[in-house]
C-alpha cells in the first residue's frame, strides 16, 4: 500500500481497497430470490429427502448436496443443517432459508460496501464534497511512526466501548517495553455525561499513579486515545463530533475533549500534561507500527468498528492548519469513521427489517449504519432478532402436544433478547452434531428443551450471521 508503489494513478486508499477486492471469496453470483432456490434441494434427487414415521417430509444431507454457496465456509456451516441425526421439515426448511436469505454474503455485495466506501472516503478527503459523504476522514496529525527510540514513562487513559484502561508505558531503546495496564468498567456508560466521566478517570487515574509508586511530584505526560469521533486542529486539540457504541455524552458535543479533561486533571492536582489525543484505531496502528515498520493500516473490530490508514498529505485537503505540521511530514494517518456508512442511503440494499429494528431501539437511531450492520455490540440482538422470527412461524423451540402436530411455543421471546455476542461466540465452539454449547447457552436462556434440530438451526443462523459480519468486515 506504500506511495511509492501506487503513486502514479491512484491514492494508497484507492490501493488498499483495491487488494481487499482482489482477495474477495471467488463465488457463484446470485440474488437472494436465485439464492433460496437454487439452496433447495432437488426433489428428484436420489435420497435428498425421505419419509419420517409421521409421515413429515424431511431434509437431509447426502453425498450429492452441493451447499448454498461454493464456498468451504459456508458449506460447512449449511451442512449442520443436513445430517440424519437434524432432520427438518421439508416446509420449515424452506421457510428458514427464506427469513435468512438476506445473511448470505455474495461478492456483488461485498463490491457494492466497497465501492460506496472508497467513493464515501475519498469525498471526505475534499472539502467541496465533504458534506455529502458518510465519512468523516478526520486528519489525526499523526505524521510519523515510532522509532523504537523513544525513552521514558508515559501514561495512558484508554476510553473503549465498554469499559477504559489505564496504563504506564516505560519505554527504553535497548530493552523490550514494559506496559502496566489495568481495565475498568465505567458505571452507566451508556447514560453518563462527560464532565461525570472524566471526574471518574480522572479518579482511577490517580489511584493508579499512586498504586504503581509514581512520585505526584513529578510532571507526566499522558497520551489520551478517545475511541469517538473528534475534529482535531492540532495533535493535542480535538472537537468532540458524535458519540457512538450506544453512549450519549451530550454536553461534550463541539467541546474539546482534551482541555475538557485538562481541566478535571489540574482541579485533581495532578502533575499530568496531555500531549496527544488519538482514536483508538490510530493507537492500534501506532502500536502495530512499534514492532511492525511496514503497519500503515488500522482497524477495530470490538465493540464497534473503525478503521484508519496513512494518506498522502498532499490528498488531504481538509487539513485546517498546515503551519502546526513539520515541513518534512509527507503522510498523515486519516480516521475515516467508516462506521457511519450507510447513513445517506448507500446501504440500503443490505438493511433487513432485523436491521431496522435493532436501529430503532438503539440509543442514536438513524446514525452508524454500517457500526450496527458489523459490530460486536450489536450481534446478539441481530440473532435474537431473527431467532425470533424463527419462534414466531413454528420453526424453532416448540414442543409436540398432540399426535394432531400441533405445537405451543416454549420460549418467551424475552429470554432470546438476553442473547449476548458472547453467546454467539459459544455457539461457534460446538464441533460434535451434540451441539453441547448450544444447549450450555440455551439454558442459560432458560430454554432447556430444544430438539437437535433446534439446536441445528440456531447454530446455523448464529454461525451464519457471524460469518456475514466477519465477511463484510474483512
């Protein structure tokens, strides 16, 4: 992705895009509509389906199944599906493959998210388009990357999705770096406001120096990696923009952030002087870039989802204040904030009813589009969504009352809402047709009796829409 490489026709982003495309999975090419048909098996197909006692047509796996899509993957997740010991109605089949359509990846999609990305990137690179793209592509003022000659202790504050850390860098140039780190949750994160927030760390900060022996005599510096989107004009001077991963931090709105928590610090008595605010995805480079020289390529994939990369300097023409930049900076790490594709429209296509409501019951409906379609956070409730659905047309969770086939439903839908993504992650650990982890989180759930074939299709929808996050993430 250098410059050097690229530089006649296209910017390192052009680039980097361009190989992602160049490594998407090689697949058949099919709508959803072609999808669901051609994922039926043929009728007339020797031993693709057979007769169960009850006189229900059942599915099964054969020899001959030739999966959803030509991909290992995805073959291997459709197969739990398909064995002897799941054997599902021929009609709940169908109508599975139906609500689940939407969840299977094709390579047109995956061109159409890229496409809109790189359009929507280099539109924020330019201030007479910057207004009509997704994308942010804020200017970090990060110019340079680390040395390894870097001396001395440094500390950190952290803020993530969930929860922030706190840490003590103790750099030397002849000895590997020392980092002391510690985690801890912010109470109400979803609800707290910044001042409330930044009296908070500050708190643990101080806890912290004392704790690792630091002398409060001594002046510090601290590095602050904020993980929400801010306008920065200088390398320590950042404009809070938007909050996103579900927090709302409203008065911190078009403040900087930086003097913000400056102020906390000296009010503390704290001989702490901030020197640099960065993203996250920023830090995860920078901190890549430490043992890795080549790294010119962040990305986060937690709880939410960003990604950030080097441009050339002389392409970013947003840049406010070039007389704080060195005359020998060439490049400048951008954030682009690609979480917030999709916001005019551009995903449309991919947005499912699931999708529509989870962005409704979310804490900044209409906002963060692509961050809701990809991310941690948000991975559970899509699967309680859709699993939901699954309940609702008699395909999942229900109990045999009667010789008549009649079903009443077992599971409250409340109890699926309380799947987590690490549930899911659970789920994808099941190796045997036992489905040992499954049943572990269903009773979780407090839903103790589920068929094998219950089992097998919750797998298959939680693997699969694991694996279209990941897909599209990648």
């Amino acid at each position: 992705m250098s410059k050097e490489t690229d530089e006649d026709n296209r910017s390192q982003l052009s680039f980097w895009f361009g190989s992602c495309c160049n490594n998407l999975f090689q697949r058949s090419k099919t709508s959803p509509s072609e999808h669901i048909h051609s994922s039926l098996i043929d009728k007339n197909q020797k031993n693709s389906r057979f007769v169960s006692q009850a006189g229900k047509q059942i599915v099964t796996r054969d020899s001959n199944f030739d999966g959803l899509l030509h991909d290992p993957l995805e073959e291997n997740i459709t197969s739990i599906l398909h064995t002897n010991e799941n054997t599902i109605p021929w009609e709940d089949y169908k109508e599975l493959m139906r609500i689940t359509s939407p969840f299977h990846i094709t390579v047109e999609t995956l061109t159409h998210v890229m496409t809109a990305m790189e359009k929507h990137c280099q539109m924020g690179l330019d201030p007479s388009t910057k207004t009509d793209s997704d994308l942010k592509m804020l200017p970090t003022y990060v110019t340079n990357l680390p040395t390894k000659n870097e001396y001395g202790e440094i500390l950190a504050l952290d803020i993530g999705g969930t929860n922030f850390r706190t840490l003590l860098v103790k750099l030397n140039p002849n000895t590997e770096s020392e980092v002391i780190s510690e985690a801890h949750i912010v109470p109400d994160s979803k609800k707290i406001l910044g001042n409330d927030l930044f009296e908070f760390i500050v708190d643990v900060l101080k806890q912290f120096m004392i704790r690792n022996q630091l002398d409060l005599n001594l002046e510090y510096v601290l590095g602050f990696t904020f993980s929400f989107a801010c306008e920065q004009i200088a390398l320590n001077k950042g404009k809070f923009l938007t909050p996103s991963k579900g927090w709302i931090l409203s008065d911190l709105i078009g403040q900087d952030v930086v003097e913000k928590l400056q102020r906390v610090i000296y009010q503390k008595q704290l001989k702490v002087k901030i020197t640099a605010l960065i993203n996250d995805t920023v830090g995860t480079l920078m901190a890549c870039a430490y043992h890795e020289p080549t790294c010119r390529v962040g990305v986060i994939l937690g709880t939410g989802t960003n990604a950030c990369y080097f441009e050339d300097i002389n392409k970013i023409h947003t840049i406010k204040d070039r007389s704080v930049l060195s005359s020998e900076a060439t490049d400048m790490i951008i954030n682009t904030e690609w979480g917030a594709l999709g916001e005019k429209g551009c995903l449309d296509m991919l947005i499912t009813d699931f999708d529509r409501e989870i962005d409704r019951m979310s804490n900044n409906p209409g906002v963060h589009i692509f961050e809701k379609l990809i991310s941690g956070m948000y991975m559970g409730r899509l699967a309680a969504e859709v699993l939901a659905a699954l309940i609702n047309q008699g395909i999942i969770l229900k109990i045999q009352r009667d010789h008549k086939q009649s079903y009443r439903y077992y599971a409250p839908f409340h109890a699926l809402y309380m799947l987590q993504t690490s549930h899911i992650s659970e789920i994808e650990l099941d190796t045997g047709r036992t489905f040992a982890n499954t049943r572990n989180v269903l009773k979780k759930l407090g839903l103790e009796y589920a068929t094998n074939a219950d089992c097998a299709i919750i797998s298959y929808t939680c693997r699969l829409i694991s694996r279209l996050e990941i897909t599209m993430n990648s």
